[in-house]
C-alpha cells in the first residue's frame, strides 16, 4: 500500500471508533490516576475531595481470577500433520509465551480496566553472540494502553480479527529514542531527523499532560494479501514426495534435477503474505515480509459489541463509574462537614467570664486547668449570673440522606462489578448458603465475561504462533518445550531418522506439514491444582494408609512436593510409581529404567533360562547323589570291620575256653586289652546296630 491509503484506512478506523476510544481512555484516567479530572468534579464544591475506591478490588478480584486460571493453548495435527509435532509445537508455545508474562499481563490490565487490551509477536535472533547464526525464535511483546494505539480494519466483523487485513501501531518516540529505532531498523536517520508525525495519538477529553515538543510519532502498518502462487510437486532419490513453492526453488531447479529429484505434478494454491511497513507522516521508512499469513497483533476485549456497525467495547470502571464518583461526592461532603463544623461551645454572658478570661481562652494541649471559673454576680449591679452557660453552638448533624446515600452507592456498585459478602457477616453466621452462592455466582458471571474473552484471544495467539513458527523452524534444530508443570527438555525439530517398518525416512517433529487445530481450555493453574491434589492425597492416605494403594498414594504425594531438599523423595517416588507401570515414563533416564527393569523380568521367565536352572538343579541333586553314596560305603566299611573284629574275639574266646595255648593267650589278652576292644568295637559299631 502507498502512504495516501495507509491514513486514508487509519483515519477511517479513527472516525468509527473514537467516541468508543475517547470514553475508554477516560477510564484509563479515572482508574489509574484520578476521579476527579473530568468536568462533572467543576460543578462540586466541597473543599475537600477524597478517593474512596471501591471498584478497585473487585477489578484487582477479576484480575486474580484470570492470572490464577490461566488459558492452556494445545495443537491438535490435521491435514497431515503428525502427532509428534502437534506435541512439540504445544511445547514451545508454552515455552516462549512463559518468556514473555509481561506482554500478556499487561494486555490484562487493559481489558478489565478500559476494555481492550494487545500484544503483539516479533522475532528476534535465537542467539545474541553467534555471528555464524541466523536462527530465530517469537517473542510476545506488550503493547501499552493499545485502546489509543492500536487501529483495526474497520471492515473486520470477528471479536478476534482474524478476519482483518491491516492493523496500525502508533508509536511515540523521542529524539534520542527515535534514532536508536532507526539504528537498529536499518533507517537513514540523518533524512529522516523530524520526520512529519503519522497521526496524533487518541487521548481523554480530560488530558492534564502537556504533549513534549520533540515527540515523535511513527506507525507501524500490518497488512495481508492473498497472492496464488505455484506449487511443484518433487519425487526425491528416496522416494520420497515434496512440495515446494516454485518461487523458491526456482533458482536451484537445476541442481535439484541433477541431484535425482524428479518433478512430477504442480498446482496453484492461494496463500496470505504478510507485510509490515514503518510509516511517517510524509513517507514509507522501510518495508519488510513477516513470517505467517495472520497479523501478527492479537487483541483481548472485555465487554464487547457492536451497535449500528459501529465497534463498542468497555471495561469494569465505564458502568461503574457514576457510582463512584457519588460515593467519592458524598464521603467529600461529609468530611468537609466534620472539618469545617463548629464544635460544641457554651455561650456566656460577657460579666460571667469577665476577669476569668485565662480559663476559657486556653485550648488543646494547654488546657490543663483542672477547673474553669464564672463570676457569680454582676460587678456593677450586684445581681446573680446564671449558675451555667445561657446556651450552646451545636456542631452540624450528618444528613440522614447522605448516611442512605452512601448505601445505595456501594449496592450500585455491587450491581455492576458483583456483589461481595463482607469476612465477618461471613464468620458470624448472618448470612444464610444461599446468599454466598447468590454473591459467588454474579462475582463467576462478572469474571466470565473477561475469562472468555481471554480465551478466545489465546485462540487466535495459538493460529499465528502456529503460522509464524512453521516458516522459521523450517531445518533442523533444537527447541526448548515446556510441559504443563513447567519442566523443560529440548527435542531436535526436523530430525530426519529412518523407519525400519516401513523401509522409508521419517521427519520427526516436522511442524511446517500440514496445519494444526488450536484449543484453548481455561483452567487453574498447576500451582493451584498442585496445591489441590496434595490436599487431597493426604485424605486418602489416611483412609487407605496400610495397603497397597494407600502406598500408592504416598508415592503420588512425594512426587508433588515443592521446597529444598525434598528432590530425592521426588526423584525416589517417581521412579517406584515408573518402575511399577502407575505412571508413565517422561526422560530418557526413565524410559531406560523402565527397559532395564522389563528386560530383566523377562530375562527370568525366559525357556533358555529355565532350561539352565533346570540343568543346574540336576547336577545339584546328582551331587547330593554321589555324597550320599560315598556315606553310604563309608557305613558298610564299618560294619564289615565290625563284624571281622567280633568274629576274631569270638575265636579268640573259644581258644581259651578250651585252654589252648592258655599262657600265650592271657600275655595277649589281659583285662584292660577287652575292654579296649569292647569299646572298639562299640565306637565302630553303627548307630542303627549300637541300638539294637
């Protein structure tokens, strides 16, 4: 686009947006500086002016509520897109979105507080240092107070602008921070020293800040256009089928023909081509190709409508307003009158206090008299005063209609931003269940309205997350991903590995195939939900402690524990819970265990094994066998020495009963020598025999 239609389109978007604008940079002022810069203050006299917020918390309530239930972006593959990738681009989403809290919480604050907020993606350089590398990653970055900044297509119907095909970005500067913009732009700043502002930003009818005269102010011009382009379909050496856009393969068609890639269809296909401009007032700056085919400006609205095709949006503070400033009105009003309101005085007459003046004129931290005097008579004609004072000046009563109106204040405001139940009403029983209920339910309904904006924000943040990263994380590389519970690992994007199965190469991680479902759930964060498990799992464990799942749960409760050196029960839990196949392996370390562990167990079931041990017990019991044996001949010896040595005792007796050689055979065999041999023969006799 030439500069003409770029603020011909800016300044149309202006026309049908700036009442709505005007209004919500109001309640900028009125919620972040003051309640009493606008007109409707001038017609109030009261001296004092007091701010006594009470939007204030339920807008830091609803704030809470979104930052504590954060909106969880997840991919899901379609059109051919792998699981693996679907995976991994959910990683790294989750990894540069945490980098980058800032631009989403301020967005935050700009959709409860005036009812739009943005931030916007950018690249930047994967590394600062490495000269060598070109790699590049997405960053969020905020973009402040975008209701007097930022401009859509007036033409875009969707609450997300998905559908829109230009959006500005009005950004100021100063001298010096406007040349460091044109160094590190690649801008000629000597031409363009002063250059011609693009547009005034919005501002409150009630703006108390004096423009500086050295401001400058440049846009930044987003715009899409549908361009059809060629595709050519390759067959590579392996067999395998790509697409590629003519464009830009063009000039390696040659190399890649003779290399044996070979070419075999084509088609047309229409593709978004997104491109941003640096604009002044007189002249284009630069221009330059942004990766993806959405706008890389994701917008986040409160309360949201349209009326007469005109766009209206507003935060908490626009239909809480009036209330406010009644109830500030009001406290002012009443405090004026307490500051300014006599006190309580007696009134004399003059001879009562003549000549006792000391005692009444002493006030404060001086009147210390323990006593004040009156003159009892008149000293000129002798007649009694009155024994007191003839009357009193009365301080001003508070008005009954403003005690009430004060009231009806804070209802007004419960009415519009969610009715609230004081902590001691609460505690003290004086309200029934179904007023906490009532007062719980209109606080969910407020935060919904904001809640489900948000998430349908997210949505679209997870499209052009998607869009942009399937053009930069086009070669091989390492990527950071994040899981829910804030663990991190790097995964290899485009690894190229091949599948035995199939006898083909796969691409892992390919996030540039096929295009991917973006889902949004709202939900607590991990942190709460953490919180809400441990509570849980130590009631279980006390109904279940003894058996196998109350140690089961033990275990879970471990691995959910924060704080120092608790680690090694984490790390202790985890493996048990891995190892008995409750929980699934998430690490390397893990998944090798678990190999481990599984191969072992088969290692003991295995026939081969079995066979072995079976061998091993025979020759156990053939060893058993061989002993017993040898026992077994051992005993026999000894019974056959046994029986030879009775047997000779036996002949030996029969000799000398018949006296045969009588003399030889008492030297031989003396007394002593028979007993010997009895107990010989006793010693040697089985124990089975010794017995019988």
């Amino acid at each position: 686009m030439d500069l003409e239609e770029i603020k011909e389109l800016v300044d149309d978007a202006e026309a049908s947006t700036s009442a709505t604008r005007e209004e919500a940079s109001d309640m900028l002022v009125f919620g972040r500086i003051s309640q009493w810069a606008d007109d409707i203050s001038s017609d109030v006299l009261t001296e004092f002016r007091g701010t006594f917020d009470l939007i204030k918390s339920k807008r830091n309530r609803i704030l809470g509520e979104l930052w504590s239930n954060p909106v969880d972006v997840t991919f899901k593959p379609k059109d051919g897109a792998r699981d693996d990738a679907a995976e991994t681009l959910t990683g790294m989403y989750r990894t540069d979105m945490l980098r980058s809290e800032e631009a989403v919480e301020t967005a935050l604050q700009d959709q409860v507080d005036c009812g739009f907020g943005a931030f916007r993606y950018v690249t930047e350089y994967e590394s600062k240092f490495d000269d060598l590398s070109n790699l590049q990653r997405i960053n969020a970055e905020p973009i402040n107070e975008a209701n007097n900044v930022v401009y859509w297509d007036s033409n875009a119907k969707k609450k997300d602008k998905s559908d829109a095909r230009w959006c500005a970005i009005v950004t100021t500067y100063t001298e010096k921070g406007w040349e460091r913009f044109c160094d590190e732009n690649g801008i000629d700043y000597e031409d363009n020293k002063r250059p011609a502002t693009f547009k005034d930003r919005n501002q409150t009818s009630a703006w108390f800040w004096r423009a500086k005269s050295d401001e400058i102010k440049v846009a930044e011009f987003y715009s899409k256009e549908k361009k059809r382009s060629k595709v050519v379909i390759y067959e590579d050496p392996l067999g395998q089928v790509k697409a590629l856009y003519q464009k830009e393969v063009q000039e390696v068609i040659d190399d890649m023909e003779a290399a044996g890639f070979v070419k075999i269809g084509e088609k047309m296909k229409d593709r978004w081509v997104v491109t941003k401009q640096i604009v002044t007032g007189d002249d284009i700056l630069k221009e330059q190709k942004v990766p993806g085919e959405h706008i890389p400006v994701i917008p986040l609205y409160g309360d949201w409508s349209r009326v007469e095709g005109r766009e209206i949006w507003r935060g908490i503070y626009h239909d809480a307003q009036d209330p406010q400033r009644l109830h500030n009105f009001t406290m002012s009003y009443m405090a004026d009158i307490v500051a300014k309101g006599p006190r309580q005085k007696p009134i004399f007459y003059p001879g009562q206090v003549q000549g006792q003046e000391v005692y009444w004129h002493r006030s404060g931290a001086d009147d210390n008299l323990p006593y004040k005097v009156i003159n009892e008579v008149s000293p000129i004609t002798g007649a009694p005063y009155p024994a007191g004072p003839i009357g009193y000046l009365e301080p001003p009563q508070m008005p009954q209609a403003g005690a009430a109106l004060l009231e009806l204040t804070r209802r007004s405001i419960d009415d519009v931003t969610g009715g609230t139940l004081s902590q001691e009403a609460m505690l003290e029983g004086q309200v029934t269940e179904g007023q906490i209920q009532t007062a719980q339910s209109a606080q969910n309904m407020e935060t919904f309205l904001y809640q489900n904006s948000f998430a349908l924000a997210m949505k679209q943040a997870g499209r052009v997350y998607a869009s942009m990263a399937a053009e930069l994380y086009d070669v091989p590389r390492e990527a950071t991903v994040t899981q829910p519970d804030g663990t991190e690992s790097t995964v290899e994007i485009m690894e190229a590995v091949f599948d035995e199965e199939t006898g083909e190469e796969v691409v892992l991680n390919d996030i540039t195939q096929g295009a991917f479902e973006v889902y949004a759930d709202t939900g607590p964060s991990f942190q709460s939900q953490k919180e809400e498990a441990r509570a849980e799992m130590r009631e279980l464990y006390t109904a279940l402690q003894g058996t196998p799942e109350g140690q089961m749960v033990l275990l879970t409760y471990f691995t959910l524990m924060d704080g120092p050196k608790t680690d090694h029960l984490k790390d202790y839990a985890r493996k048990q819970l891995v190892l008995q196949g409750i929980m699934e392996p998430a690490t390397d370390e893990e998944k090798q265990m678990l190999q481990q562990a599984q191969q072992q167990q088969e290692g003991q079931q295995d026939p081969n094994m079995m066979l072995a041990m079976a061998e091993q017990m025979k020759a156990q019991a053939d060893m058993a066998g061989v002993q017993s044996d040898a026992q077994d001949d051992q005993a026999q010896r000894q019974i056959d020495a046994y029986k030879a040595e009775t047997q000779r005792l036996e002949a030996m007796a029969k000799a000398r009963k018949a006296g045969v050689e009588t003399a030889k055979i008492s030297t031989e065999i003396s007394g002593t020598e028979l007993d010997n041999l009895q107990k010989l023969q006793e010693a040697m006799m089985p124990s089975g025999m010794r017995q019988s």
